[in-house]
C-alpha cells in the first residue's frame, strides 16, 4: 500500500496554517455585526461578505506573521510623509495663490447690477457669492460666468493652500507651484487617511478597512501582494466562523440570519444585559431550565420558526420523509417534513409587546432599540420560563402581529404627509381602499391595546401585562370601522385610546409604558403617559433608548418573583 504523506509545509511562508488562528483563541462573533446591520435596514439591505469582513473585530495575534508588518507599512508611510515636510516650505506658495486670486479677480468686469456682489465676495472670500453671480451671469451670453468660475477655482486653490499651510509644519527650503502645492496636500492627505486605517487595522485586525488601491501608490508591489494574501486569509476566516455562527449565503452570496443565529445573538444579548446587574440584586445564575411547559394536543400543524422541537409529531414527521423522498436510503429529512403538535399554554405570565414603529422612531435609532429589547425578551422567555405566553404587535396607524422572526425585519414608517395641521378619517369597510393608500407613519396605541387585549383574553393566567413602549402621544385611533388620523393629537383620540385602556385593566391587565427619548417629546407627552399610567394602575418608565432591554427584562424577572412568591 502507497504510504501516506502528511504534514505541514513550510516554504517561504511566515506563518504556521496550523495555528491559523490559533486553536485556543475565541472565534471572532460574527453574528452581534450581522444582527445589527439588520436592526439597521431591515429586511430592505442583506450583508455582503465585504461589510461582514468590515464589520468583525478580530484578535491581532490572528494575523501576526501573515504577509507585511502593519508597522512595517505604517513606517514606511510616515517616512514618506517626514521626507516631503522636510523638502517644501509653504510660505512662498501661500503667496502666488494670493496673487494669481486677485489677478482674476481684477480680469472681471461685472455689470453694475452684480458689481456690489462681486466686490463683498471678493472681500470676504466667499464661494457661494460667486456661486450665486454665476447662476446669474449664465444666461447673458458673454464671457463673465467663465471669468467667474476663473475666480471661483483660484479662490479655491488659495483656501486649500492655506489649509495646507496650517495642517502640516513644513520645514524644508524648496518652494512649490500652486498645482504642485495642491498635489502634495492630496498626497499627505491619502497618507494620513492610509496612517489611520492602519492604526486600526492593528488594534481590530480589520484588514477590509485598509483602502488597498490608495496603499498600492505608496508600497512595492511585492508586499502589496502579500496584503492581498493576507485579506484574503482573514476573509477566509470570516467565512467559515459565519457558517459555523450561523449565518448563511444564498445564491446571490449575500449573508442571512438563521434560527441558530437568532439562538447565538439572543443568549449574548442576555448575558450584556444581566452582566451589567449586580449579582447580589439579580440573583441570576446558570443552571437547567425548569418550568410548567405546555400541554400537547392531538392536532399538528408544519413546523413553523419559533417552535419548539421538543413537540415535534416523529412518526408524522417520518411519513412526511418517505412521502417526498420515496424509498432512498439514507433518509434526510427537510424543514417541510417536520409536524409539531399544537399546545395549550397554561403560563404563569402573559405578555403582549406593543412596539412603536411610527415615523418618529427613526429619530436616534430608537426603532433599533426596540428590536434589539424584542430579541432579549423572546431569548428570555425561551431559555428561562418556557411556559410563558409573548406576543408582538407592531404599532403605527394601525397594528399588526408580528411573529419573532418578523421582528427583526421591522421598520420605522416614512412620514408620507408633512402638513402641519392634519385631519383625516377614512372608512375602512370600503372596499376600495387598502392600507397601502393610507399614511402608515401615526401612532395607533387605542388599536395595538385592543389587539394586546383580544390576544390576552385567551390565556389562561390571572398574571397578563402589555407592554407599551412609544416615544409620544397618539396620532390615531378607530372608531368602528371608521380610523381617525389627527396631528397635532387631538383630545378625541386620547380618550378612545384611554377607553381602551380601562377595557384592559377591568380584565385585569396590567399596562406598563416605557417612554423613550425622541426629539419631538414634550412634556405633553410625559403627562399623557403618567394620565394613562395612573388610570389603569400601571407604571410609567423613563428610559433611555439604549438601556431600554435592561430595563423590560429586568421588570419582567421583577414581575415573575413577584408571581413565584
């Protein structure tokens, strides 16, 4: 028999590809960066292998040996940069911009209509003055607009000389042209912008954020193409965590987020979020999971994201196999084989997310806020109180369930209407009109508490609670089947939406609001929110968008040792 070779080669390579990273370094997380580029877009933008690869911070020990020195590069550019500051002296060059400026200026000979103008943007230095006269000037047939734009490019030259000038400490005794000037300044410039990127390139090993087309003006070829090697390797690396993390590319090679990923990103949410508690006031540990579960029934229905496996139907699930896939050996089985049985939830606590989607939430990202506390709170639920019943609804000028994996789809509404004084009320048994045709971006909370309500009402727990959070008063509301759009809000519409919310608390649920920051909050707002508090017997929150999932899931584990006790 032919004898087996192995082994490793070590041939001009600088690097050990067994130790390529190295066996006992953590794997880069590549699903925080997924997850929050999708908080970001939506479903409206997928991650490409590029930005992934921007986006990953890795160990710099991960690259160390592979291709050049980073500070061998960096050096060689500061050197560059020490050599032309030693050669010039700007001084010189400050003045023939300031000649060859005025020079122009003088070759003008604007008309008396635009003389004024011309000489206070002389004067001042002003480029959007001899942007206006040009304006002026371009339908009078002769040739001032070309003097213009003359004077335009040599007032520009003269700025950005002095800006030279002032940025950098020229030592050196050589003058310079204008154009040379100018070239030499985009030049420190690149160099600069190269200088930062490979700063931190060497703290994140971020290789994709070195511009390699700029570097190549400045580095041999030979080390070029063993920085190219070198991205390519970390690329590698990035890749083959994403599979392993979760994340998978389509035909098109943009990365997507999977249940595993979904798992992975929620378990490091909660472990941020209870980190930052102290563990003598959350008592929180690791340790099994128990809990009440739910009550399997006889009917099934498909699998659908979120269920859980542990009701699975095995022997309908089998037949659904050997039914696609006929009699082949081995038998695989797909997402579409698999049957869960329906369940009967008896939970300790019921809770319905209403989330504010309306055109404000764009403000600071706060939508990204609520999506990321969403994710918490599910990945809360699941891991540690099984048995428990969540629900989420998005809210806007009007309200919808939303399924865990369509959360992180969610996005703020545009604002489709910027009147300042809006009245509008549409019949909604109509049939022909559809929600497209109407503005989505107000703030509907009368419908999303009466959807929380209606969802509620069939839970089996004296324990139920929605939770509100918005970031101002309501913009929206139904009355039969007629909706209600009133900016600036109108007392019509806070008293339908507190009508529903005393429907709420006389079926004993608990309405908990977290108010979050947005610039157009008044203090209108804030009353609203301690008026809705006080009169159902809720709570009112006050929270920043960024600790807004601390705050909901440590109330919600408040809540459940409450329950327990």
């Amino acid at each position: 028999m032919r004898k087996q070779v192995g082994g490793i080669i070590h041939a001009y390579q600088k690097y050990d590809p067994a130790t390529f990273p190295p066996p006992t370094q953590e794997s880069p997380d590549l699903i925080t960066p997924a997850f929050e580029q999708a908080l970001m877009y939506g479903d409206f933008r997928e991650l490409s292998e590029e930005e992934l690869a921007r986006a990953v911070r890795l160990d710099p020990s991960q690259i160390k040996g592979l291709g050049p020195s980073i500070e061998m590069l960096r050096q060689m550019l500061e050197d560059r940069k020490r050599k032309i500051l030693e050669t010039y002296e700007s001084l010189t060059v400050q003045k023939k911009a300031r000649k060859a400026f005025h020079r122009a200026a003088k070759q003008v000979n604007p008309p008396k209509d635009l003389a004024k103008t011309f000489r206070e943007a002389v004067i001042r230095e002003q480029p959007y003055l001899l942007e206006a006269l040009w304006y002026r000037a371009e339908n009078r047939g002769d040739s001032l607009s070309t003097d213009l734009l003359k004077v335009a490019s040599a007032m520009a030259d003269k700025h950005n000389i002095e800006e030279l000038h002032s940025e950098y400490e020229f030592i050196g005794h050589e003058s310079m042209s204008v154009p040379k000037a100018l070239e030499i300044k985009q030049e420190l410039e690149q160099i600069d912008e190269l200088l930062k990127q490979l700063e931190e390139a060497s703290k994140t090993a971020q290789i994709g954020l070195i511009d390699m087309e700029m570097l190549n003006q400045f580095v041999p070829t030979e080390d070029m193409q063993q920085l190219e090697e070198m991205r390519r390797q970390v690329e590698n690396i990035i890749r083959e965590q994403a599979e392993r993390q979760g994340l998978e590319r389509d035909s098109s090679g943009q990365f997507r987020l999977t249940p595993k990923a979904y798992k992975v990103f929620q378990g490091r949410l909660l472990e941020r979020i209870f980190s930052e508690l102290a563990p003598s006031r959350s008592g929180r540990h690791q340790g099994d999971v128990v809990g009440e579960g739910a009550v399997e029934l006889q009917q099934t229905k498909p699998y659908e994201f979120g269920d859980s496996i542990a009701n699975m139907d095995i022997p309908q699930t089998v037949i659904n196999s050997l039914l696609r896939q006929g009699d082949k050996r081995p038998l695989r089985l797909h997402g579409d084989d698999i049957e869960i049985h329906k369940t009967r939830n008896h939970p300790k606590c019921a809770t319905c997310v209403v989330m504010d989607m309306s055109g404000s939430m764009r403000y600071d990202g706060q939508y990204m806020n609520v999506k990321r506390m969403a994710l918490a709170l599910q990945g809360l639920i699941q891991t540690e109180y099984p048995g428990d019943f969540l629900r989420f609804i998005e809210m806007y000028t009007f309200a919808k369930m939303r399924s865990p994996g369509e959360v992180i789809k969610l996005m703020p509404k545009p604002v489709t209407i910027h009147d300042p004084w809006v009245r509008l009320k549409v019949d909604m048994s109509d049939e022909h009109i559809s929600e497209t045709q109407i503005h989505q971006h107000f703030t509907n909370i009368q419908r999303s508490l009466q959807l929380a309500r209606q969802n509620l009402a069939a839970t089996d727990t004296p324990n139920r609670q929605i939770v509100l959070i918005t970031d101002g008063l309501p913009t929206a509301h139904n009355e039969g089947e007629w909706l209600y759009m009133l900016y600036p809000p109108d007392p019509q519409t806070e008293q339908a939406t507190m009508r529903e919310a005393m429907l709420c608390q006389k079926e004993g649920i608990t309405i908990n609001i977290f108010l979050v920051p947005s610039w157009s909050q008044s203090e209108e707002d804030i009353r609203f929110a301690n008026r809705l508090a006080k009169t159902t017997q809720g709570r009112v929150f006050f929270t920043s968008g960024n600790n807004l999932d601390r705050f909901v899931l440590w109330d919600y584990v408040q809540n459940r040792r409450e329950i327990i006790s």
